[in-house]
C-alpha cells in the first residue's frame, strides 16, 4: 500500500496507457484509474498517421481540450464521446501532423507585392519588360529594384548584362539581385562610385570585364558596395495593412496544411509583429525565430548581442505560438547566384559570371569567428545556425560544432546548419554523431537542378540535398521553403507547397531533365512525412508538444483526400488538404 506522499504525487500525474487497440491518456487518482472526460472531437473511420517511433496508422481519434486524447480502433475510441461530442466520419481519408516548414521569412515575403504585382520571369526578355514597365512609372533618376529572380531558373541561365539593364532603363538605376549577388545598369554603379579604379581595389565585390578592366555589372555580395535609395512612388502601408498581408499569407499556409514555421532570419519588426498578432489571437499557426545577428565584433560585442536575445521573454517561456528558438549567420553566399563557399574551385563560368578558375565562391564569417558565435550560442542555450550552401561552408560548421560538443553537448541547442545544399560525407557523418540538425530545401532541386548540374557535373552533385545519407545516420533533417516573396505556394519565390516538396523528395526530379538526379538520395514515403512533421518539430524545439499524433500531444492535425502512404507517386504532389485544425479548432474551414 502506497503511502500518503506517494498517493498524492500519483494523484497530479498523468500517464499513457497502451493496449493493442487503444491508446489514451488516464488521470491516475489514488488507486483507481478513470478515464479523461468525455471528447470534444471523434475522427473514425480514417487513416490517421501517428508519424510515433512505430510509425502506426489508426482508425480513429479523440481530442479533448486541444489534445490527442486517444488513438485507436473506431469502436474504443468512440465510447470517450457523449452527446455533445462532435464526430467527423473521414470515410477512409488520411489525417497527418500538421505540417512544418523550417525555414521561411514571411514577414517580408507578405509585403513583396505591397505596391505592385510583380509577373513570374523565365527569361532576359521578361526581366527587361518588366523593368521597361516600371521605368514608364518610376519618375526619372529614381531607382528600380528587382530581387530573387535567380538566373538559374532564367532560360538564358545568366545575370542581365550591364548593357542591357542601360537599354531597358536609361534614365534609372537598375539594380537585379538573385540572392547576396546581383547585376547593376551604369546609372547604378556610378551613384555609387563603382569604377574601374573601384573594381581595381574590390575585385572580390564587383566583376570586370577582362579585356579593360571595367565593371561588367555583376556584383558579389552586391550590398556591400551598392546602395539604392527608397522611391516616392513606393507607398508605404500602416501596421494594420500590414498585419492583414501577414494574416493572409498565414491562412494560405494553413490552406496548404502548414501548422507551424520557423522564421529564419528574423529581425526586430518581424519579431514585434508576431508578438502583436499573439496578443491579438489571429496567429493561425505557429511560429518559432531564429534571430538575425551580425557576425562581426569581438567575444565581448558578441555576447552583449546574445544576452539581449537570451533574456527575450520569448525565449525564457514561448507561448505555444510564438517563440525564438535562437539565432542566425550567414557564413557563404549563394548556390543559385555564384558565390557559395566550396572546397574544389567553381570553374569557370558563362552563368556565373566566373572569370577566375581558383575562385571558390565567398566566406563571409572565417572559422575561427564562426567557432567563437556558436560556441557562446550554445552556452546561452540558443539554437545557432549559419546559412551554409557550399559544401567548404557546411563542413567547416560541422567541424566547429564536433569541436563545441567536446565541452558543452550541442544536440539539446538544435543548433544546426541552414540550407546544406551542398554536403560531404564528413559533414553528414558528424552531424549525426554530435547531433546538430540540417535544415533543407527541396524544391531548389527541382527548380534549379538542371543549371546546377549543367555547371558542376554530375558527381558533384553526389551530396546535394543528399536526404537518404542524412536519415541513413540519423541526422535530423527537417524540410523547410525558404519562402521569400509574394503569396501563392506555387506562384512564390520559392514554393511553399509542402506536397510539392514531399514529391521531389521523393523522385529527385528536376525541371528541363529526364534523368531524376542522383536518384539513390531519395526518401522513402514514411521518411517523407517525417522531413515534413517530427523533424521540423525538434528543429523548432517543440516535438514534446507537436510533430506527432501522439496522445497528451497538441491536436494540431490535417484531413487530406488521398493516401500519401499508397497513392501513385505523382499524385503526392497535387494533395488537395481539405481542413487543416490547431488546438483542435479547425483554422481553414472546408468551404476556403
């Protein structure tokens, strides 16, 4: 017989009971065990994907108070409801985790078309019409500002020439960024002094052409040699039209059954507009931060930033909804635009811009600095991670991360490496071996596979985006968009339909390719649904609470009308979600 102390620990406890047809949650109360109250919400008669160590499917569910209360056979779980139990008949349909996206900036991308739509561009000729439009509005001498169109998703596969950004726009300064790196007419570069004598001194910023030593236009890390001022016809929106773009773009996530994002560059305006969004309750999903910081300063600089971001109430004690989970760097440049660290040379190259065959892309944070930032991360208990797309970039974290873990663990952080594009069996090695996770984004496969191949060659593509080596070592890989402009999870740059990256991860099928690329990294079906559910979860730091279908967990699920587990292997790309549900409360009713 228990005494006293024993009883009454037992009483404020909960527990899971198993059997082999139900799983539910039980008060333990004295001696006896009695059941949760009655259900608010019955699905039976379903398909419902735990996504559990065991990865079962059930047929039904119960939710009480915004939890999984119970998973099971259809006739235990429907004796938790009573009469006012509302029961949904899902006629063999699939139910997953609510979906997760670990990486996206949806701040800025809600107000990208704030002012004007901007058309999708698959050409030069499309690039030059629409900065043609723009200076037939823009008054002269006024700047005209194009970004993320990247050139490998141009037919051309090139930056806009100098010349021909003259021709669209003489009377303007046209600046065309794809990433860090980007293209400038003549207007541009003289408001801003780059000549020749310039490019002479800053030959790692601003590209020449060879035979006179002049700009050709192509700017490496363009922002810090080029500057562009803000135009008077560029109307600027008050907080609540803002805030109304925002709470746009976030139903369409959950229309797509995205429950849950993590901001990875987040700045100071973001990080009060979800903290106003919260306080008003019209946050429809939720949302973790990483913090953007500067990488420079020595050790004590760094760590006044890092304290102030430490003592965040956020961070303290998240509210479900909203958290900041940690911090962010960029350590390279991009892999789309010709500037990403690598340790072979790029070569040289037509697209690019690449004149140098020793060139090996751009290291903005050097190792020893990169080691000082996440070391100080991990010992304030902030998730560090650094934008790595060059395979020089993402072994050097992963070195520095091994070297952290021999002092202070790194795997209770979730520090881990954003982007990872390109890998190399040392960094995935040790990822799995210290425990950081990796942050990918499969659609760049799809979207900018043919280009990337096209320029490196087949075998140094053996570890891009390699998903199947990262689950193999038990990395916790999880899939983000990197979602940076306009609405629509198609129409955006870049997708944000998350069952369009399921599909590419999938088949590894490229566009303007016959051939998927480098097939053997595929992912399984259930690892499919993993990238996309639990791994995000931890990378978010909340898989306790979400990720899963897990009884005592939050019920934060979505109804889809086909089985992804069965279904033919095109059809994973075009899954209609027909309600997605947070707390228990659906939050795109089935009419959107």
């Amino acid at each position: 017989m228990p005494n006293f102390a024993t009883t009454l620990q037992v009483m404020k406890s909960l527990t899971v009971i198993r059997s082999s047809s139900l799983v539910f949650l039980f008060h333990l109360t004295g001696l006896g065990l009695f059941a949760e109250e009655p259900a608010d919400l019955i699905l039976r008669n379903g398909k419902i994907v735990l996504v559990d160590e065991k990865f079962q499917v059930v047929e039904a569910m119960a939710v009480r108070d915004g939890r999984v209360q119970a998973v099971g056979l259809n006739t235990d779980v429907i004796k938790l409801g009573n009469r006012d139990t509302r029961v949904i008949d899902l006629e063999d349909k699939m139910v997953l985790p609510g979906l997760l996206d670990s990486h996206v900036h949806p701040s800025g991308a809600s107000m990208f078309e704030a002012n004007h739509e901007i058309p999708p561009m698959e050409t030069i000729a499309d690039v030059l019409a629409y900065i043609r439009k723009r200076a037939k509005i823009v008054p002269k001498g006024e700047w005209i500002r194009l970004s993320q169109v990247f050139i490998t998703r141009l037919r051309e596969q090139r930056y806009p020439s100098r010349a021909e950004l003259d021709s669209a726009a003489p009377e303007h300064p046209v600046v065309f960024r794809t990433g860090p790196d980007g293209s400038a007419n003549s207007l541009a570069l003289k408001e801003n002094g780059i000549d020749k004598a310039f490019a002479a001194e800053h030959p790692e910023h601003v590209m020449v052409d060879p035979s006179t030593g002049e700009p050709n236009g192509i700017l490496r890390q363009a922002s810090k040699v080029l500057k562009s001022k803000s135009n008077s016809t560029c109307k600027s929106l008050d907080e609540s039209a803002r805030d109304q773009r925002l709470i746009k773009l976030f139903q369409d996530y959950n229309r797509r059954g995205i429950t849950g994002v993590i901001d990875r560059n987040c700045g100071s305006g973001a990080r009060t507009q979800y903290e106003r969004l919260l306080d008003a309750d019209l946050l429809t999903l939720r949302v973790r931060a990483s913090r953007g910081v500067s990488a420079g300063g020595g050790k004590a600089e760094i760590e006044k930033r890092l304290d102030a971001i430490a003592a965040d109430p956020y961070f303290k004690k998240p509210d479900p909804r909203f958290g900041i989970i940690g911090v962010k760097v960029f350590q390279d440049g991009g892999m789309l635009t010709g500037s990403a660290y690598f340790q072979k040379p790029w070569g040289k190259s037509k697209i690019y811009g690449i004149k140098d065959p020793r060139y090996r892309g751009m290291q903005y944070v050097k190792e020893e600095q990169l080691e000082t930032l996440a070391r100080a991360c991990v010992q304030h208990g902030l998730a560090f991670t650094a934008h790595c797309q060059g395979d020089a970039a993402t072994t050097t974290l992963a070195r520095v991360y091994a070297r952290i873990d021999k002092d202070f663990p790194v795997a209770p952080s979730r520090s881990s490496i954003t982007h990872s594009s390109f890998m190399t069996p040392e960094a995935i090695r040790l990822a799995g071996k210290v425990g950081f996770g990796i942050d990918l984004q499969p659609a760049w496969l799809h979207q900018d596979g043919f280009t990337l191949q096209k320029h490196f060659g087949k075998e140094r593509l053996k570890h891009f985006i390699p998903l199947k080596s990262l689950f193999d070592a038990g990395v916790k890989a999880g899939g983000g968009s990197d979602h940076m402009q306009r609405i629509g999870p198609l129409r955006s740059v870049n997708p944000y339909d998350p069952f369009l990256g399921m599909w590419i991860t999938l088949t590894r099928k490229a566009r303007w390719m016959d051939e998927p690329i480098h097939p053997e990294q595929a992912l399984n079906r259930r690892e499919m649904i993993r990238f996309y559910t639990i791994n995000n979860a931890w990378l978010m730091r909340a898989e306790a609470e979400i990720g899963s279908l897990e009884p005592s967990k939050r019920a934060d699920f979505i109804i889809i009308d086909r089985n992804l587990l069965t279904c033919p292997v095109d059809e994973v790309k075009t899954t209609v979600v027909l309600s997605t549900w947070l707390d228990g409360k659906q939050v795109n009713p089935l009419d959107k």
